[in-house]
C-alpha cells in the first residue's frame, strides 16, 4: 500500500488503528505508530521477543545460499584483514567474516541483538565474538583502533530518520576506517517501493520462505514494514526510506571519494526498479 505525505488521510487513521490492535506490546509505537520517526528508537523496536524471531525472519541458510561469497571476495578483492561489522544483528555476517578468516569487531547499538549474536557465534562454529555496544553517532567513542572495512548490511541505516543523524554516522565510520579504508553499505530499493509500490520478491535478505515481510504504511519519510510469523506473532519496524542516489550523494560529500553500487549483488543490474536491494561499496582512496 502507497499513501500520500500529506495530512492524515482516512487510510492513514486505518492503518494506525490497525498497528494499534495488532502491534506486539513490548514495541512500544505509541498510539500513533506513523509518527514514530526517531533515529533513537531502534533499540526499542528490537526486544527480546522479535530479536529471537529476527533468525527465523532472515533464514541462516537460505541467507548463506543466496548471498554466496559476494561479500566476502569483495573485501579479500580489496586486501582487507579487520572488519567492523557497524549492525551486526544477530551475527550473520560477523560469523561469516570470522568463518573466511578476518579479523572481525562485532557492533550493534541494541544490547539484545550482541547477546543474540554471541550466542550464534558459539553456536555457528565455535566463534567467540569481539562485542562492541555502540550506536554509529558515537562509534569512534566506543571502538578503538582503525579498520581496514566496515559492514553496514541487512537493511541497517535505514533506522535513522534525521540527515543530521545520517551524516554523523557516515563521518564517524569514516573516522574509524583506515586512510585506505572502504565500507560496504547496503539498503532496500525504496526508490522503487515509493515510485512503484512495494514488489519484492524476498530473494536476498528476508529469505525465510515462512515469513511475511510487508510494508503497511509508505510515505517520503517513513516506510514501516509488518513482519508476520507463522505462530501468529507479529512485530513492526518504522524505517526511512532512503533514496539510492540520496544515499550515494552523502556517502561522496562526507569524503568517501568513489562509491560503486552493485544492485542484487550485479555490477551490471540494468534497470534501477528491477533489483531489491543495493549494496554501495565506498572507498576513501
Ligand atoms: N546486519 C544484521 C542482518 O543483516 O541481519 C542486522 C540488521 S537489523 C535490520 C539492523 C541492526 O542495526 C539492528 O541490530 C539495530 O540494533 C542496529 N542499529 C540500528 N540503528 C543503529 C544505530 N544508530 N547504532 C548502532 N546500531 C544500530
């Protein structure tokens, strides 16, 4: 469903009610779920309840299976050996990256989402993971030292609603990366979800056949997607619908001096409507 900016509309007062009635309880949206655009609130959004739900959503395997070694060779193609993984989520790719041999820094502003992330470390090949608890506006208070490459992957800065916020976070992952640094950011094509409507066919990224991953509400600044599990259980995520040359145009005036976009994980993926997701790869040199 597509809605216009503009006012409260009657579909936009439905949409509202009905995240009321069905939202989980420990989400805490409020009652009106379409105003919640902080950068902030991610935190909250990731309890403990949809951070255990969070593997089912993103199927390991299916994950493994579709992403391949994509990431992987771009990093060992640019003669990388630490990484920082900004989002880390529940470890996918920290545990990816430990597994094909980086040194890996394991990030995440949501405490629940470290602990999960620990657990599958030890769990996924007897990794212990280097854990950082930090949001990105204050990444280089927390992380020491500099890093060959940072991975900000799953759909992750979509979560900041504010450019201030975007801008912060891009100058303080520049700040941690090394002179000849590069980082891997990747994001939903909102372009086409806004011009559109929402098409996806859930190849990459939520590839968990049994969960439903739809957006509810789509404006200019807010995209919020419902995530249906098969035991009925059913939680929301508000997310900004970043632009693709927007986040582009940021990535060249915070310094990054090249930024190569890759669409479905293609060089070449012709037509900007046609990919789900795009993964931006910037270097500082
Ligand atoms: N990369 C993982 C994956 O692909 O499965 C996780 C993706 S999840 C959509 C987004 C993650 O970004 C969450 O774990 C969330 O806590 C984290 N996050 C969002 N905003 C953040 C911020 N400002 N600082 C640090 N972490 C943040």
């Amino acid at each position: 469903m597509q809605e216009s900016a503009a006012g409260t509309t009657d579909a936009q007062a439905e949409v509202a009610e009905k995240s009321r009635a069905d939202a989980h309880p420990d989400q805490a949206f409020g009652s009106d779920p379409l105003a919640v655009r902080e950068s902030d609130h991610y935190a909250e959004e990731y309890n403990e309840g949809f951070v255990d739900k969070w593997d089912e959503l993103i199927d390991w395997k299916g994950r493994y299976e579709s992403e391949g070694s994509f990431f992987v060779d771009l990093l060992r193609k640019h003669g990388v050996e630490s990484v920082l993984d900004a989002a880390t989520g529940t470890g996918f790719h920290s545990v990816r990256m430990l597994e094909a041999g980086f040194d890996t820094t394991s990030v995440d502003g949501a405490a629940e989402m470290l602990a999960k992330a620990f657990e599958n470390g030890k769990q996924y090949g007897d990794y212990v993971l280097k854990v950082v608890h930090s949001d990105w506006r204050w990444l280089s208070k927390d992380v020491q030292g500099k890093y060959d490459a940072i991975v900000c992957l799953g759909n992750s800065f979509t979560h900041l609603f504010d450019e201030n916020d975007r801008r912060k976070a891009l100058a303080e992952f520049y700040a941690v990366l090394k002179h000849d640094g590069l980082l891997i950011i990747d994001q939903r094509n909102y372009d086409s979800i806004l011009d559109d409507g929402f098409s996806s066919k859930h190849t990459y990224y939520y590839c968990g056949d049994q969960v439903s991953a739809e957006p509810e509400y789509v404006d200019d600044g807010l995209a919020r997607f419902r995530y249906e599990f098969p035991d009925g259980s059913l939680y929301h995520l508000n997310m900004f619908p970043l632009r693709k040359n927007y986040l582009r145009r940021l990535l060249r005036e915070v310094g990054f001096q090249k930024v190569d976009t890759y669409g479905d994980f293609q060089e070449a993926y012709g037509n900007d409507n046609a990919p789900d997701f795009f993964v931006h790869v910037a270097t500082k040199e």
